[in-house]
C-alpha cells in the first residue's frame, strides 16, 4: 500500500467545495464573453511538438511536457543506437502550454470555416513545467478570448471592456490596466542607443521592474553587457519620471523616440486605444507603462495587464499577435485576445472572501426504512427529482436518527421519511431540519411541499 | 511554412457549432446530476504512473500516454549508460485515462473530508493511446457518476435512474439497459469446467460475442487453449438459449451454477437490483445478460451497458469495484459508478438529427460608421450588452452593405447602424436583417426595441 495518493508536484484536486468557487467564476467569464459577441473553441490537450516549440521563447520551449513515444517505436530507438539517442527522439507531441498558439493553428487550419472576424472564448486548463509556488501551478486554467481578422483599435478596446466588465461581474472594485505597446518599447530601447542584437536581452531586464525595481534593473541591465551609456539614457523611462498622467507621458515619449517609425506606430496606437475606450466600461482605468515587456515573444503592438491594488504580478494579461498566425499560414493575419488567470483571480478572490457561500448541493434527503421499503423511497426520489430538486437517496438501512444526523452534517435542510404506515396511508413526513419540524402531507402533494418549505432555494 | 495546421492523430478541434452540441449534452448530463444529488469534482489530467498502472489490464497499461523527464534528470539518464535505459526510467508521469482511478486515488487521500456516502460526477477527457477509429479517439470527454461508501443495490438502482433520465432527456426513446455481474460470470466458467488459471482468458473472449457472434467465441475459447468440453458446456449461455425474460434466465442461471458461493452472490445481487429498480425511471428497461463482461479489470460486482436499438456497442457503461479505492487506502471502500461516452453520444445525436438549431451566436451587430464615431459605436454596444444582449462589434471602417452583409452571413438577426447625423439627433437605426424592416429609435430606448424586436430569442 506504499502508492502515494496525492496529486503530481504542482496539480491539484478540486474537491466540491473548490469547484463551486471555480465554476461560480468561470460562469461569469463566460456569462461575459458571451454578451461580448465571442463564440467557444476547445482545442486538443496535446499538440505536435512543431506547433508549439518556437513560440514562446527559449525558457518557454524548456517547460512544455513531452509525450514519450511508445511500443515498438521506443523500444526500436532505444535498442538501434543507444549512446546516441537525444530528447528530441524520444517525442513529438507536447501539452498544449497556452490557448494562444493553438487558436492560431485553428485559423491556419479552419479558416475557411471562420467568420472573417473570428471572436472566440476559450475556457482550458494549460500544463507548464514550472517550479511550483504560491498561485503557481503545472496544470491551470485560462480563460481567453481574442478577435481575429482586424488591425483596427476597436479591437483591444472590445477586449479591454469585456475584461473590465468581467472583474467588475467578480466584484473586484479596483481593477487597473498597464498598456504599452511592443513597437514602442523597442524604439525606447534603440532611442537609448542599444544596439538591436542586445534588444531581446534589455526587454527581458526591463520587464523586472515590478521585482526588482529600477535598481535592480539597471544593475540586471549592465550584467547582461549593455553599455553603461545607453543603461543611463533608459533610466527615466525605468524611475517613471516621464511625465503625469497618459497625454503626458505620451508627450514626453514622442519627444524620446525622435523621428523612429516604430515609435511614431506605438504611440499612434496606444493614442487610439485611449480614445477607442475613451465611452467604454474600461475608460479611466488605463495607465500607459512604458516598462511593460510582457514575456512571450509573440506580441508586436499594444500590450496589456490587468492588475488590483495590493496583488504583485498581474490577474490578467494580452496583447496583439500579427504575426503568429502568419508563422503557420504562411500568410499575415492580424490578431488580439487577452488571457485571465483563472488560479490567482481565485486566490486574490479567496483572500478577500468575496466568494457566496454555495447553494448548490443536495435539497432533500430521502430515507431509508427498510430494504423492503427501498423502492419506495427510490419512486418518491424520482418524483421529487423531476420536480427539479436535488436529491440524494440514503442508501442503507440504519436507525432514522443516524440518517438524519448525516443529512444535519451535510447541510441539507430537508428530509423525506416514509414509514410502513405512512406507505400504507400514501403520506411522507417531510422533516425540516432547520427548524426541526415536521409536515405531514399526501404523496400527491410532497413537491409543492417541498418546494414551499425550501422557499428561495429552490430553483 | 510546413508545419502541419492539422491537431494530433485521434485528437479534434472543437470549432463553435460543435461545442454548442457538446455543450447542450453536457448541460442535460450534468443536470440530470445534480437533481441526483452528485457533487462536481475535477482531477489532474497529469497523474503519477504508480497511480495508473496496473489497473487496467495489460492491454490498458499499453495505451496510457507518458510524459518524459525533462532537464538534467533526462540528459542525465541518457549519458549516464545509455545502452541500460529502459521505458520505465524515461517516465514517472502519465496521462489520465479514465475517471475512476483518479477518484479512487481522491477518495483514499481525501475521505476524511468527504462526505460518508461520496455521490460526485465529473465531466473531463482522458486520453489513450489506442488505434483512432470511428468514434474512436485519443482523447475523448467521459461524464461520470460514482456513490462511494454502500454495498447496497440502490446504489446501483439509483445510478441507473440517473442514466435514464439522462438519456430521456436527450431525447433518446430507446434505451436498453444489460446487466450482469462479475462473480456471476466466474461462477459460470467455473460451473463449465474452465480452471480458475483461464477464467480471464475465458472472459475477454466472451467479452467479443456482440461483436464476433457465439460461433466467434467459441473458436476464440479453443484457440485459447480453453478444452472442448468445457467450451460446448459454455455453449447454451453463449447461445443466449436459457430462458426468455430476467426472471427465467435468473432461475436457469440458479440451476447452473449449482452451489457455487460467488454464483449465488451474483445471482441474489442481480434479483435485488432488478427489485430496486422496480418503480424507478430504468423500471421495464434492464435485462439481464449472463455474458456480459466488460473490459477493465477493476470490476467486482454488477457490471452494465446502455445501448440504443440500431448501435453496436455501448453509449454507456459501469459497475462495482468494491476493491479498488483499497489499493490505494489498505481498506476495502465500496463504490459503484457509471461513466457515459460523450463521444459516441454525440455520433449517434448527429446521425439521427436530434440536435435542436444553436441559438446562441450574436443577437445584434453594432455597425462602424468611421473611425471617429468608433467609440460612440463601443458605448452602444456596452449598453446592449449590460441590457443582456449578445452583441458583436464590427471591428473597422468599411462600406455599410458590406457590414451588413457579414451580418446576414453570421445569421445575427439586428444591425444597429448611426450615422453622424443620428448621433447628432440622438437616435439609432435597428435594421432587422430577417424582415428587412427599420426602426428608427431614440437612443435611451434601443435597448428595450431591440428586446421586443427579437421576441422569444432575448434572454
């Protein structure tokens, strides 16, 4: 009996008290994304190894699970050649790492079948080899919704409203969104005088800021071999003391990027989401952040994060992809969703009790007098049942108080009890365990009695 | 641009049109549930192999898919001495590949915190990696419902309540219900005269008579080096000659297996749940099929099949492990379940037109007039969709017939168009695109026409 039962390293299981707070917050995601226009897509858990490698980065490609091949193929590449066998023999399919680049292999795929905006949600859990930690996990959900098809602005405001109005359903009060754009970073770091084969490099120091702080970026950024000249010209930009407020900092931002035309295209666009959300439910909550880097190497135009106040690291966060289509189509395909973080919105919402208690388990629970009698309570069961309530059934014979204690434990107000005589005169006992009194009715009448007595609860 | 754009070998892509499908099964299984009383739990698609193998039959530990080391444990492994690496050392985690393990694995590290009588269903794909087929996948959804802690038969009377009414309420008339049960079918191959070292080689050839007919059988047992004689005793239960009706077979079944303890068992647990089910929703629907015998290993009592008339095979199917959950706890726990095949379900839906037309794309389109009035277009949109409304937003500039158009073709039924000189004014155009017909309103009450205008399709 030495086999463990608990859970893989950074998995979980989700008891029925967990999954009520899980489903209660993916229902309003999905309630939203819904009224949003968005259409649900699911995609396979396993990938081809050829879709996902190249996507995410180098540390990415380092943490996406691979399938081991099996039977003869195995055995054959293990036994033809050992000394020289590599991990990239062993596997060629891998565990979907986000629902981005699916949705981009869907396109290429179906995209004859798709609307030519193609707005879809998509509700899945995503596996990363991760080191485990607090709200990190290797097997989480995401919750994503992207529009498909258009260049136009209105896009990532569409997105940035439907999340607006989704942590606004949660009842998070406080919720901010850091905007940037990709274009416009890399013009900040050229405009700095570092050179384009040390950008990637100075992007990944940048986007530490909210670890490390300016300091430390600055020290993580001459590490890496960046010049002490160019580290000292980004330093405004890192100690955010370009200007107050977004018209502001816009202004001081075109000042820096000069003449580029990559700076001149993030900042248009980011004017433009300004003004697109300027009537929309994400008006007033935007903050541009000119440090904001995001980690996947798809993003190439404006980026955002969503944050609440006293929560390091972000809830929720996108951006637009124009060409991560392209690398299955062939052909450029413009794109911008945006992903929730289904685990730390239920940490932060755990944290700050914001849950409802859950109302969703058993309404009555239907005794047992006697095996001989179990039949009858298994018809009264049904009837109750097909008058929309939830039942459980005792399953075995035991003293009645026992029975009702367990109903007591469970938390289910009501239980249904039928003794020989009450069979032989067509009556139930409805016992209401909050108040502890009992109804007589007629068998005929037991639903509506039930019903009435569970008042609000019952649907 | 060669990358395949095509999801893994017996993996899909669920485009929308059909994730409404699944999605409008899974709502009628799941509250069908939850009247039942069930609660929801979730597993990791991840669990450890020590947890999977040896549970299915040998055949099943060939099909679970295993992810391989990654980093320094891997290339480690294979420098080390590459000619010793075997299969087993490249693995120690592997994907799910049903529901029962990783509940069995639940109940024995989480009892304490369950309930006495643990009634949880749970909704999750698992994976195997069997030959794809029609309606035979790599990763496909189970939808099961399991009691945990009685050794009572209205456990097994209450689960196929479930089902039924799961089935009625998809719309199917015609379901059939087999039941037999383990001990009684060890009794009869030991009544035959098979010793005890072939009854499971006796078993997974009987499991084949659906499919290859008694003749079939009876070759398949000889070949297995079954003896003639045991085979030909064997034969009238193959045949299905021994009695019309549960209550004769059950009596010639009696006669059969003589005094044999395991016989009478099954025989006596076979009368009770015929009983039990005798007023409940699979009343009139069981019969009882003496060769029935399922292929996982786990099984300890009734075992049974749903089938629909005109399917071979099964759309359904369950039984009792008394002993599994004590492979992981030390202590016999006993437990019963069902595990419905979303996939066939679905199959057999589509092939006799059963599902109803999705109603659930966008109710109204919010045309763009120009990039100016971008915005004024997200705010309409916001209110209709906070009025409940499903609203999709064209993204960008383009000539009115063509936005119209798009409409048509996503069968949005409303376009809410505004001109400049409708802002001006303060009204917005409803252009119903099934009558043709406008309506011109004022702003404040757009949300209300566009309720009435489209009737019984608004929330």
């Amino acid at each position: 009996m030495a086999i463990s039962t608990k859970p893989p390293t950074g998995t979980r299981d989700f008891l029925p008290e967990t999954m009520a707070q899980r489903r209660a917050v993916i229902g309003t995601v999905e309630e939203v994304y819904r009224r949003y226009g968005f259409l649900p897509l699911e995609t396979p858990a396993i990938e081809n190894l050829s879709t996902l490698l190249g996507k995410y980065g180098d540390e990415g490609d380092q943490l996406i699970f691979r399938l081991l091949h099996r039977g003869e193929k195995l055995s054959r590449l293990l036994e033809e050649n050992p000394a020289a066998v590599r991990e990239s023999q062993l596997a060629d399919l891998g565990l979907r790492y986000d629902l981005t680049v699916p949705l981009a292999r869907v396109v290429a795929e179906h995209g004859s079948r798709l609307p030519k905006f193609f707005r879809r949600f998509q509700i899945q859990p995503v596996w990363r080899a991760d080191r485990p930690g607090h709200g990190r996990f290797r097997e989480f959900y995401q919750c994503d919704a992207d529009i498909i098809g258009s260049e136009s602005m209105t896009v990532e405001a569409d997105l940035l409203s439907a999340v607006c109005e989704i942590f606004d359903g949660l009842g998070f009060a406080d919720v901010r969104i850091k905007v940037n754009h990709r274009q416009l970073l890399f013009a900040l770091v050229d405009a700095a005088g570092i050179p384009e084969a040390q950008e990637t490099e100075a992007l990944v120091a940048m986007d530490k800021l909210d670890k490390i702080g300016a300091d430390g970026v600055v020290r993580e950024l001459l590490g890496r071999g960046i010049a002490a000249a160019a580290v000292e010209a980004l330093r405004p930009v890192l100690s955010q003391e370009l200007g107050d407020g977004n018209a502001a900092l816009l202004d001081a931002l075109t000042a820096r990027v000069g003449d580029s035309e990559r700076g001149a295209k993030g900042l248009a666009d980011l004017r433009e989401v300004l003004r697109m959300c300027d009537r929309s439910p994400a008006a007033g909550r935007l903050t541009v952040d000119p440090v904001l880097a995001r980690g996947l190497s798809y993003y190439t135009g404006p980026i955002f994060e969503v944050e609440v106040a006293d929560l390091a690291g972000s809830l929720a966060g996108g951006g637009r992809y124009d060409e991560l289509i392209g690398m299955f189509l062939g052909r450029r395909v413009p794109a911008c969703g945006i992903a929730l973080g289904l685990e730390r919105i239920l940490v932060v919402m755990a944290e700050r009790n914001m849950f409802a208690p859950s109302t969703d388990g058993p309404q009555v629970l239907v005794t047992c007098w006697s095996e001989e009698l179990a039949p009858e309570g298994l018809a009264l069961a049904t009837e109750l049942r097909r008058a929309g309530l939830r039942v459980e059934l005792y399953p075995e014979k035991t003293k009645l108080g026992k029975q009702l204690k367990y109903a007591g434990s469970r938390e289910i107000p009501l239980a249904a009890i039928m003794a020989p005589d009450e069979v032989e005169r067509g009556t139930v006992q409805l016992k209401d365990l909050r108040s502890g009194e009992k109804h007589d009715c007629l068998r005929g009448e037991v639903c509506d009695r039930a019903r009435a007595l569970l008042g609000g609860d019952s649907p």
